[in-house]
C-alpha cells in the first residue's frame, strides 16, 4: 500500500476517535527502510507514536529486525506469536508471526524486562510444534530447546 494512503488512512481513523493503530505487514514483505519511512511519515503526519502497534510476518526473514525499527522509532506495542506460528490464507508464500521467543531474547539483549519466562515459553512452543506436527520457525526456540536436550 502506498506510503501516502497508509498515512492518510490512520490519520482519517485517529479523526474518527480511534485510540490505537496496528499497522500490519501481513504478508512480509516490509525492511526497516520502510518500517522508518512509514513510522516517519505518520508522526509528520501528527499521528502519535503511543497510539501504534505492529505485526509482522517473517516471509523474508524481516520480522526481528522491522520491530527493531519500529522500537526505535518509539512504538512499544508489538504483535507476536509462540513459536512463530500464524500464516496468511490469501497469502500462501507468507510465514509465520514474529516468534514471541525471538522477540523476547532481542530485548533481553536490549536490557528490556519483558517479565516473560523464557524457558517456559520455549518448553510451550516446543510442546506446541509436536502436536502440530511441525517444526517451530523460532531460531530462539531452536537454540534453547537444543541446548536443554
């Protein structure tokens, strides 16, 4: 979607009483180049960095370093899911979620407490790809539940 709509959009809803914005990259395709192009262009825009959230997919491995982006940007709300788990129906080359486990072990590393149990979350996405069936996309998952075993 155009730069110029997305920003017109969101101010249009702030304008209808909206308190918060979740600016989505459903299908993955977005760098940090875009995600500060865009978090630039909404605060140009008078559109609050406290009322945005984000949600990205890791079709291109992006995921990680686009919430980087939009932290430092000043957004404190992310969408994240166990394990990376999620997907795109009308999307079929689109992956998961940003993996909560990738998630958390970044802010650790930026001295942020998430108050999340690490270890505990890996144990439940291990726990999760089992019964799926299938392998968690989370390197963090990978790495710890491989150091455990």
């Amino acid at each position: 979607v155009p730069l110029p709509q997305v920003v017109r959009v969101c101010r249009a809803l702030l304008d209808m009483g909206c308190d918060e914005l979740s600016l989505g990259d459903t299908i993955g395709v977005a760098t940090p180049g875009h995600v500060t192009a865009l978090l630039t262009a909404l605060a140009e825009a008078g559109v609050p960095v406290s009322a945005l959230g984000v949600h990205f997919h890791d079709t291109y491995g992006q995921a990680l370093s686009n919430t980087l982006a939009a932290l430092r940007q000043g957004v404190t709300t992310v969408d994240a899911s166990a394990g990376g788990l999620g997907g795109c129906p009308y999307a079929k080359s689109a992956t998961g979620n940003l993996a909560t486990e990738d998630l958390v072990w970044m802010l650790r590393g930026l001295g942020i407490d998430t108050g999340v149990d690490l270890g505990r979350l890996v144990a439940t996405s291990v726990w999760m790809a089992a019964h799926l069936g299938r392998p968690s996309p989370s390197r963090t998952v990978r790495a710890l539940s491989h150091q455990e075993s």
